[in-house]
C-alpha cells in the first residue's frame, strides 16, 4: 500500500503525517484518548461523532484540546 | 436544619464551595484536597494537548466525574471571540453545557473586560450554554450579566490568586440584594475567614483555587474551608446581631452580691 503524507498545522506547528486520515486514526497515531478531547478542524469544532467521516488533508488546521489543571 | 443546597440553573450541589484544579503541588494532593473539601463541582482549563510528552498522566485520572461536576472555564482569554470559541470547545470535550466565563482585560490585575464579558454571555447563551461569569464586583455589572441570560453571577472578592480577601464587602452584599441568580464570590480568597465573611455576606457559594492549592497543606485548608463556607452559610441564615457602640451586659445587672 502506497500512503501518501500530508502536511498540517496541528496546535500550531507544521506536522506531515501520512495522509488523508480521518480524525479519529489520526488521534490514534498519536495516542491520544478520543474521549477526553475536542477538537476544532479548519476552525470548525467537531463533534465528537463526526471524528470517524471527518478527513485530515494537506494544508488543513487542527486545533486539539483537553482539559488541564484551572481555576 | 432543612437541606440548604445550592441550586444553579435547576441543578442541585451539595456543596456551597467550588474549588480549582489548578496550581496543585501533584494530582495525587488534587484528588486528597478535593476529597477533604466536600465540594461537588470543580472547574478546569482547556489547554492545547500536549503532543511532545504523552506520557503525562491526565488530570482526569485524578477526578471521580461520577461524584464531580466539571465546569471548563475560559480563561487566559481576552476578547469575546476567543472565549466563545474556548466556551464550545470545553463543551465538545466535557460532559455539560456549562462554562465558567472568563474575558480578561488586563495581564496584571486579571480583571475582567465587562463589556466583552456580556457581549459574551449573551452570545453563549443563545447557543444554549449554562453561563457563570466573573466579573468585577460591581452591582450594575451583575445585573446587565444576568439580563444577558447568566445563570450565576460570580464577582470576585479580590484579584485572581491575590489573598486578599473581600475588598469591598458592601458590593457583595448589594449584589446579592440585587441578584435573582446565585451569587458565587470567585477569587481573592486567602483564608478560611475570607470564605465565612463571604458567605456572611450572603453569598451563596465560593469559589477558589490558589487559597487551598497554594496552601502549604492544601488537604488540611480545603478542609478548613469546608467548615469556613458552612460556618458562614449558617451564620448568614441564623441573622447576626446588629452592631452597637457600646457595650450590653448578658449577666443580669440585678441581684448582684453586696449591693
């Protein structure tokens, strides 16, 4: 299987990662809990539902958030 | 005494204190401190992940959300764009419509932009979030915040972290007159006498973070604000005495010995 990469902005820093990949194997390849994040593609937050038909391709903007400590 | 719960947008807390996650010396006193202090709603920050170091653990390890209500504050943002923005994603990421409004206007003070502030409240509002915003401890302020839809009014005692306890006690208590939502005094508590004075004053909840976190044993002040905040919840029921001048003896003047 031939898997072309893409490149993004993710949190802010150029990224390349193979590609177009949806958002949830992209949260997987980074080992990141689906259930604990948001996350805002191309400055439109997602819902959570739409991570599996949603795709990540090159030149697009991902924001990818949790919760931290906060007063 | 009749169960005296606090009651925000038709949900019910157990506790009147609302403590922070932030600031903590580990998530491990976090979790003792939030256990200690009997509160049932904490509130949390939205950060960016962190994707150079996933082996950190994650606060939410740390937080029963069975026994916890999270509320996802806003801050760190100065204009109503990026506190709505903040606002949607903490909802996509948490369990609630809730958000703890935060639109600061100055680096130094971490005093709130009211006029962003209700521009912003009116906006998530719409968009059908519970919105609690802090605000300056102004009376006029509270009232154009709950004209915009807020479902709590959160004026702080003193600046965020600051210690300084209620600064101008008068406002609360005005705010609380005027108020048909709960009033929450946030921020500016140091010790646990400023929670009971707030509470006196009719607040009816409090809420902080550095108070407990920065204390040198946060388990042990999360506990001493737990009494603070019901000492001063009952207080403020039971009606203090009027103040007076001079004194009033509580021993009978007759039937003294030798007179």
């Amino acid at each position: 299987m031939f898997n072309k990469s893409v490149n993004i902005t993710l949190n802010g820093d150029p990224l390349d990662v193979p590609g177009p990949v949806s958002v949830t194997a992209l949260l997987e390849s980074l080992a990141i809990d689906v259930r604990r994040v948001a996350v805002e593609h191309n400055l439109v937050i997602l819902k959570r539902a739409t991570f599996d038909q949603t795709l990540v391709r090159e030149g697009d903007t991902l924001e990818i958030v949790n919760f931290v400590g906060g007063g | 005494m009749a169960a005296d719960h606090l009651v925000i947008a038709g949900k019910e807390f157990q506790s009147r204190l609302i403590i922070g996650t932030g600031k903590y010396p580990s998530n491990a006193v976090m979790a003792k401190a939030h256990e200690a202090s009997g509160a049932d709603m904490v509130t949390v920050a939205v950060r960016r992940v962190n994707l150079s170091d996933r082996t950190k653990e994650s606060l939410l390890d740390y937080i029963d959300t069975s026994k916890m209500f999270l509320l996802p504050n806003t801050a760190g943002c100065y204009s109503t764009d990026e506190a709505v923005r903040t606002a949607q994603l903490g909802r996509e990421a948490g369990l609630s419509n809730w958000v703890k409004l935060e639109v600061i206007g100055d680096e130094k003070t971490l005093f709130p932009d009211n006029e962003q502030l209700v521009e912003a409240t009116r906006i998530l509002v719409r968009d059908g979030f519970v919105v609690l915003p802090y605000t300056t401890d102004d009376p006029i302020v509270c009232r154009k915040l709950e004209d915009a839809g807020a479902a709590a009014v959160m004026p702080l005692g003193a600046p965020i972290g600051s210690g300084l306890g209620i600064q101008n006690p008068n406002n609360i208590r005005i705010i609380r007159e005027f108020s048909r939502v709960p009033v929450i005094v946030d921020a500016g508590v140091g010790t646990a006498s400023d929670a009971a004075f707030a509470m006196e004053l009719g607040a009816d909840a409090v809420l902080m973070n550095t108070a407990i976190a920065g204390a040198q044993d946060p388990v042990a002040m999360a506990e001493a604000m737990k009494h603070a905040v019901r000492a001063g919840r009952l207080a403020y029921k039971a009606g203090r005495i009027p103040r007076k001048m001079y004194a009033t003896a509580s021993s009978p003047v007759e039937g003294l010995v030798g007179r």
